[in-house]
C-alpha cells in the first residue's frame, strides 16, 4: 500500500509488476536523455546565436544529414519502446493456464468475490468503516473479508459489475481492468509473496466510490486449503447467507 515519503512505484510481487517496473524506469532514462539533449540545444541556440554573438545569421535553409537524423533517431527511439512495451502488453493480456479462478464482482459500492473452482464459496467485502477499525488496519483501505488465494499460483481473476462500471485494480499485482454490467473482463497474476495487498475500485462509481477498497490476502498453500474447508463449512451453516443480508442492508 502506498506509505508516507514513498518514492517510486509500490513494490512488485508477481512477474507482470517486475515487468511494468522495468519498463516503467527504461522509459525514464530515455524521456531523462531527451529532455537533457533538447535541454542542451536550447543552452547552446541561446548562447551561440543571440544577436550580439552572431549579428550575421546563417541563411541555410536544407541540411540532408540533420533531417535524415531527426527522423530516423525518433524512429529508432520509438521501436526500442514499442518492442517491450507490446511483450508486456501480450503478458498482461493472456491469460496463462491458471490454477485458481476467482470471480470479482463489483457493487455499489462493495465487492463480491467467488471461488467457482472451491465449492461456489462466496463472499461479500465492505470497508471497515472508521470507528471500527483495529490497530494495523490502514484507513480506507481495509475491507472485513479478503480475496484469500495461495502464493506462487496462476490466479485467473474474472471482472464484471452487478450496477455500474468499476474497475480491479491491485497495484502490487500490476492489475487494473475494468467492470462492467453485463460484460467479463479477465485478468490475472501469480503473488510471489505472502502477505495481505491493498486496492481500489479505480473507476468513478457513485457516491461512495473512495470507499471500494480490494483486500488481497495471499497464504501459502496450506493455508489456503484450510480456508476453503472453512468457507465451506461456514456456507453450510448459512454463514454466508448472514453475510449477504448485512450487506444488502447497508447497502438499502
């Protein structure tokens, strides 16, 4: 989650983020490069060709080399960008064979995740509001259930909306797509680390938008398996049930 005095993007935990980072900083030397040569010119056009330093202005008008290079160099520039950026662009979007599938569906203004692979579980995550948070909860951004999947597993995400369009976006995942009614949208990432992942929903939904906020909790794999032993357990004695009606009524 972002923190006080951060500098950078967040940090990476699964390829596809490594991979925007990289990108991310290739695209800051060359933009850094080009804005110091053209910083450069600029320094020596004002230095060398004021009127008191050349009162006699040359009067060239075509210089075959220079307009060669001026468009061949941007060429160039332009194809070493396009080359990672398409790569990325292709891994972002294929989605690789995965291990897991949730299903992520957006609501105003809450989440509902489900696990069609483990016995239909499903959840329903709200913000913890203010006056309900617990010591170690970040403000805004803690939710009371979690999208709970195992680390270093291909976890096939599917995005769709019940009401409006929202959007997934888990920064640290290098996950942002879009939710729309009627239509799923599919993305995906493989947590190389344990721990729990902040998000929000990243599209203007209503009043309550800022309040969206995507827990991701990644376990190890034995973790994991008792999780869904207890959802299941939980939505056999109509836990889950319990879990609806709260926030049907919240949301009326």
């Amino acid at each position: 989650m972002p923190v006080d005095g951060g500098l950078g993007l967040q940090e990476a935990v699964t390829p596809v983020m490594h991979d925007i980072i990289a990108f991310h900083n290739l695209l800051l030397w060359i933009i850094t490069a080009i804005t110091l040569f053209v910083l450069a010119l600029l320094i020596i056009i004002v230095v060398r060709f004021n009127r008191r330093a050349n009162p006699t202005p040359s009067k060239t008008t075509h210089n075959t080399l220079l307009e060669v290079a001026w468009t061949v160099l941007p060429v160039m520039i332009l194809v070493v960008i396009a080359i990672p950026s398409f790569r990325l662009l292709y891994k972002e979007i294929v989605v690789p064979e995965a291990d897991l599938t949730v299903k992520a569906v957006g609501y105003q203004w809450y989440w509902g995740y489900e696990y069609p692979d483990n016995g239909d579980i499903s959840l329903i995550s709200n913000m913890v509001e203010d006056a309900d948070l617990e010591p170690g909860q970040p403000r805004l951004f803690a939710a009371d259930e979690a999208m709970v999947v195992p680390v270093d597993t291909t976890v096939r995400v599917i995005v769709t909306a019940a009401d409006v369009i929202h959007a997934f976006a888990v920064p640290q995942f290098g996950v942002k797509v879009d939710a729309i009614p009627g239509r799923l949208n599919e993305t995906w990432f493989r947590a190389e680390k344990t721990g729990m992942y902040y998000g929000q929903c990243s599209e203007l939904c209503g009043t309550r938008h800022a309040f969206m906020p995507i827990n991701v909790r990644v376990v190890t794999q034995e973790e994991f398996e008792q999780w869904t032993e207890q959802q299941q357990a939980d939505a056999g004695s109509g836990g889950n049930i319990k879990v609806a009606e709260v926030a049907g009524a919240e949301t009326r």
